[in-house]
C-alpha cells in the first residue's frame, strides 16, 4: 500500500480527500494539537479492528475517540454529569480527554471491552474539519508503532507506518507535542490518569472540587491509554541525573557508552557530548533522533524545574522506568 501525504496547505482537496478515505474504512493519520492520531470511524469496527492490528497495539489498550463538536458527546456516552459542560466550555477544543459512561452503540472494542469512553475535541484546526467532513467521530491513537515514541511529524508516522495505512495528513510539527491530559469523571474525586499540557490545579478551579491524580493502583483493566504498557521511551537508555555533576561522573565511568544530553540548561564548560535542548514540544522528535543517530543513552538533566512539569515529568520517568526494567 502506498500512503498518501496530503497538505491542506497545497491542495485545498486534501481534507476532502481524506475523509473519503476514511469514510471508505480506511485508516488516516492527522495532526493534533498533541501529536498525530491514526484515525478511524468510530462506528466501523473492521476500520478499528485494523488500528490495533497496524500499531501491533494490545486489545486492552483503549482508544480515545475525537470529536469536533461538543454536542457529539451525545453519540458516545450516556449518563453525562454536569461538570463534563463546565470542562467542555472552559477547555474544548484543547488537549483535554475525559472519560465517561460509553454509549452502547459505540463498539466495545473502542474502549477494550471496558464501560467506560475517553474522549476529546482537539483544537488543530485541521482535525476538526477532518472529522466534520468525515461525518463521525473518530477514534485515534497516537499515529506510532505501539511501544514506540509518539509521532509530532509526518516523517515519524511514515517511519513507523508508512505502506500500512491509507494517507497522512500534513500539519507539520505538533504544537504541544505530548499526549493530553486524560480526566476520569465518573471518580470521585476526579482522578488525572494521564497528565498533559491542563494541569490538575486548572482543572480542580473549573469544577470548584479538588481533582486528584491516579496512583497506579494494580487493576487488570484501566480505562486510559498510556497505562499499562511500555510508552514514551526509545530504544536507547534514557536516565534521569539531578545536577551535572552525577551526570558527568556517570560519563566517565561508561567510556564506551554512546549518549546524548538533553538540558533545558546551558552545559558546563568543558562538557564534551552533544547537548540538545530539553522541552516538551521536541522530546519524542529527540528520542527519535537519539535512535536514528545509534546512540546507546539519553542522559536527562532531571531538575527541579523540569520536576515541577507534571507531563514532562510523567513521560521521562516512564522512558526511564522502561529503561530500567529491561536492563543494562
């Protein structure tokens, strides 16, 4: 198969073009404000049986379903508390997800067989007129192999799924470049199970309650992506040092090691590594970078400004927590 690349920014079909496609049952991938979704009709479930099979992505792992209108919540869940329109106004369109009570004609495969439905409006201008055009909402993970780096590029989905799905839509690099914050509604209070770019703090002044954060207690389901299963994390080592110093001294005592920094400070004089700027738009874009250039580490300056991060902090310590598990 050949993946098409269409740019809105070339050709006014584009958008056109690709809700055809998807309304044909096949598999787009578009850009978020996040990172790129591969999206699929929500009411099709062969076109959703292919996104878990193309990303190698496990049936226990939830989708998050797309919408490009506030009121098309009404196709996807029931039972919707009032606090979800008090979120709505303030934060859709944006890079928000909320988990509710799943409608039952929604396929249960879109939330692994769970009763539960996450689901967002995302503000890239791009995806709201896709899935407008299309007709329906549209289930969409990040646009990856799973396992993999979330893509913020054309060029990361066409690495990872270039030949398998049908066309990419071209909205350049991702203006956030993580995954959404994830709210679950239907917990009291209501828990953050994935922190994103809207904090706990913004969301608890919206609902006038506090909003806590999920603690990773055991359960063999969960409702959110991003859970259960290795994320966020290259192929190369990432480790976490808190001052240059514990950096450094890791360097000199693995000669052999090949690794990249990433510092949202200026190095130390005499620092002899490549030293690339850590922010949150272009952490996968490095991680991604950091595999492609064969590096074996990528040693993080873990300050406490980056700490004070909720989502920069979440997917380094999960990259470094994969790292961990598998071993030197």
């Amino acid at each position: 198969m050949t993946t098409l690349v269409l740019d809105p920014r070339r050709d006014s079909t584009a958008l056109a073009r690709a809700a055809a496609l998807l309304r044909a049952g096949e598999l787009v991938a578009f850009p978020t404000e996040t990172v790129y979704g591969l999206g699929a009709r929500v009411f099709c479930n062969e076109a959703l049986a292919r996104v878990f099979a193309v990303k190698g992505r496990p049936a226990d792992n939830p989708l998050i379903v797309h919408i490009a209108a506030v009121e098309d919540i009404h196709r996807l869940a029931v039972g919707i508390p009032d606090h979800f329109w008090k979120l709505a106004e303030h934060f859709f369109p944006g890079p928000l997800t909320v988990i509710l009570r799943r409608h039952p004609d929604v396929p249960g495969i879109v939330s692994a067989g769970l009763e539960t439905i996450a689901v967002r409006m995302p503000r890239h201008p791009y995806a709201l007129e896709l899935i407008r055009l299309t007709g329906e909402p549209l289930a969409a993970p990040s646009a990856n192999r799973s396992g993999r780096p979330s893509p913020t590029q054309v060029e990361h989905v066409l690495e990872d799924l270039g030949g398998h799905i049908a066309a990419i839509v071209d909205g350049g690099p991702c203006e956030i470049g993580l995954e959404s914050t994830v709210l679950h509604l239907l917990t009291q209070p209501p828990l953050v199970m994935r922190p994103g770019a809207i904090t706990a703090e913004e969301l608890a002044s919206v609902l006038g309650q506090p909003v806590g954060y999920w603690q990773g207690r055991s359960c063999r389901a969960v409702p959110s992506p991003g859970l259960k299963y290795r994320h966020y994390a290259p192929n190369a080592a990432v480790l976490l040092f808190a001052s240059w110093d514990e950096l450094q001294r890791w360097v000199e005592a693995h000669p052999a090691a090949n690794p990249v920094v990433l510092s949202a400070e200026e190095p130390p004089e005499g620092l002899i590594l490549p030293v690339r700027r850590l922010q949150p738009a272009t952490l996968y874009a490095e991680f991604r970078r950091a595999d492609a250039e064969g590096r074996t580490h990528v040693l993080v300056l873990y300050t406490p400004a980056v700490r004070a991060q909720p989502a920069l902090s979440d997917r380094l310590r999960k990259a470094a927590a994969a790292a961990a598990e598998e071993g030197p």
